[in-house]
C-alpha cells in the first residue's frame, strides 16, 4: 500500500459551503498534487458536489435527495424523534454501504462528527481506514460529555480524529490519539501576482476609502453587527472607513437587522454587500485590511489565512488559532474581548501603524506560506491517512 497511490474519499452531505467545503477542496487538491486518487461519496446534490464535478473528479451518488441532510440532523432529543433518526441513519447507512461495496477507499474522511454514526460501522466491516477532519472546536457540555461519546467513537470504530489546531486539540484532552492537521490552503489561488481583482468602482467603493473586508457566511456568530458597532463608536475616525461584507444569505432577518443597524449609526453608505462568490481571492485586493470578528473561539480561520496570503494584515479576535496565527503588530492585530468597544480600539491602533500596513501584509503572506503551506505539512497530511489506511486493513472487522 505504500507504494501504489493512496485511494482517499470523502463522505459528505453534497451541499456543503463556507469554510468545511473550501477545506474537503482542499485537502483532495493537495492529494492529487502528490499524486493520490480521491473521490466524493455524495448523499445528496449541492454545492460542494457541483464543484467536484467541475473538476473531473471521481463523485458517487449515495442518494438523489439535497433534503436528506435536513432530515437526519433535524430531529430533535425526544423519544420520537431519536426514533426518527435512528430510523433514518439505519437507511442512510444502507446507501452507503452498496455505495462501498461497489468502489471502496482506502481511507475515508469525514468532515462532519454526525457522520460517525453512520460510516463507522461499514468502514470497520469493509476494513476502511476512517478519519473525522474536525471542522469546529467541540464546545464544553456537562461532564464533556461530548468528548466522552468522540472517545467512544474513536476506539469503537476506529476514527482517527484530526484537529485542525492547537487550540482545538487542547479542547479534547479526553480523546485518544488526536492529531493536529490544519486545513489546506490553496497558495496557487490565493497569489496576488495572478489574481485578476474586481474594483473599488465594480462595488461602489470610494477610491480614497479605508476598506475593511470580512468574507464569511453571513450570521451572528460571525460579528458583522460588532464591526459595525465599533465604527459607530469612533464616530469622526470611522468616516474614512468602509466596510465590504462579501457572504450570504443577503435575503435573511439577520441581513436586515444589520442594514438597520448601519442605518441607525448613519453609516448606511459605508457599508457594501456582495453575496456569496465562488472567487473570494477576487475581492481581498480592494481591501486595506481583513478583519475577523467572530464572537466565540475561531477554530482555525482560513479566511484569515487567505487573507494573509493576498498580502492583507488582518485584525482578528484572539480567542481560539488567530490569537496564534495574527502576530500582533507584525502580522495583524488582536482584541481580546468580543465587544465593540475592545474592536474599536484595535481599529484605531490600525489606523495608527496605516504607514506599516505595506510591509505587514508582505509579512504576512510569507508567514501564511512558512505555516500553512509547506510540503512538509503536506507530507505529513498524507502520511497520516496512509498510516490510518494500513492499520485498518490489518486489523480484523
């Protein structure tokens, strides 16, 4: 097995988006750059499965439905409803296990906890190497009870659990044999010497504008609503800057109350909406500066890194990897506290250093490249999997 190519698949739901699509795409394109062969098992249509298409890569239906995904997680905790998703699990896994059968992987990666329960059974009857490529940081239950069922997972089905950083592995001290893989990052796309930028006047924004750019999947979590809090509170000094949100939903009640919200601080007019785009690195040149404002722990943020790689310095939250990654007054700048008033003075410390914003963004993108970009990692992506391929063919079912 170490010899021949290593036959790598993802399971998904079809329609996945934002971050955990960008890092499957990923992830798969740096396989095939080492010369791997990869493949999607798809439960349903979408948008992450429309990309595969696109790239000639190998996708194998498991259902026909882009509902299937809403009705396995949508049942709730009564009795009813974990019978309804017991139920609807015991079908899945039948698609999935003629799907197997037909064309196995020598690993299969998971991008989704949800999804232990339905391939760890098969894989471990077909003796398929299984990995969780954890997209979040696990949240604290009571008792960490959910690290206790990922514990149980991992050894009963033998998923080997990859956190996608530091931060996130520190939050599963109970979980056996984590290891610490940070999503792939496409250096090639993200290269300012080859991206062809729209421009300032495409989006209506003024040639002299500072603009902040924050491209993410529109909603709460996101803290949209503290950036524009925070310009209301530098009052004067926040008449230069401008605010590009690029990500959807634009048509949603939280889109409206961020237009509300601008319009009540009378910064209507500086705040710029573009929907989701499937070309981010397009936008990032039109901005100064990247900010991520997400309200709890960012897990990884590979917004922030694409941004560093466009040569943009990013301020960030510090809570969670950008605390690790933005290396404050060189790379970017933190806040520590999800507040606007904490984001309002990180603003005006950046307006301050406007003279080093060049030189930090040059810095920037050669450290994204030094950390998150290099073969090594790469190397060692695939060692993983390989190794995790091997020991599930040696093991008995």
């Amino acid at each position: 097995m170490t010899s021949s190519p290593l036959h790598v698949g993802w399971l998904v739901w079809g329609d996945e988006s934002g971050g955990v699509a960008t890092a499957v795409l990923n992830n798969a394109k740096i396989l095939l750059d080492q010369g791997q062969q990869v493949g999607l098992w798809c439960l349903g249509p979408g948008a992450l499965a429309d990309v595969a298409i696109q790239r000639g890569w190998a996708v194998h239906w498991l259902g026909q439905s882009s509902a299937l995904h809403q009705r396995y997680i949508r049942h709730g905790f009564s009795l009813l409803g974990l019978l309804r998703r017991m139920g609807m699990l015991l079908r899945l896994r039948a698609l999935l296990r003629n799907g197997l059968r037909q064309i196995a992987p020598d690993v299969l990666c998971l991008p989704w906890p949800d999804l232990m329960p339905l391939a760890g059974p098969i894989a471990r009857q077909l003796k398929i190497g299984l990995v969780l490529e954890m997209p979040n940081t696990p949240s604290h239950y009571p008792l960490q009870l959910n690290q206790r069922i990922y514990a149980w997972a991992s050894k009963r089905w033998r998923v080997r659990i990859l956190a996608n950083s530091e931060f996130s592995a520190n939050r599963m001290e109970l979980v056996p044999n984590v290891a610490v893989v940070t999503p792939a990052v496409d250096a090639a796309r993200f290269d300012p010497a080859q991206v062809v930028p729209v421009t300032r006047a495409q989006l209506g924004l003024p040639e002299q504008a500072v603009v902040l750019g924050l491209i993410a999947r529109l909603d709460h979590s996101k803290g949209a609503s503290l950036v524009i809090a925070a310009m209301a509170l530098l009052g004067a000094e926040a008449k230069q800057l401008h605010l590009l949100l690029v990500g959807g939903p634009l048509s949603s009640s939280y889109a409206d109350s961020l237009r509300a919200q601008a319009e009540a601080a009378g910064l209507a007019q500086q705040v710029h909406w573009v929907d989701t785009v499937p070309d981010p690195e397009r936008y990032w040149p039109v901005c100064d500066l990247a900010i991520n404002a997400r309200r709890d722990a960012e897990p990884f943020g590979l917004s922030i890194i694409e941004a560093m790689l466009m040569t943009r310095p990013v301020l960030a939250h510090s809570l969670g990897q950008p605390g690790v990654t933005v290396e404050d007054g060189r790379t970017g700048w933190l806040y520590h506290q999800p507040e606007p008033a904490a984001l309002a003075e990180a603003l005006r410390r950046a307006l301050a250093s406007r003279a080093q914003w060049r030189t930090m963004g040059s810095t920037a993108r050669t450290e994204a490249l030094r950390r998150f970009a290099s073969t090594a990692a790469s190397a060692n992506y695939l060692q993983l999997l390989r190794m995790q391929a091997q020991q599930a063919h040696t093991q008995t079912a």
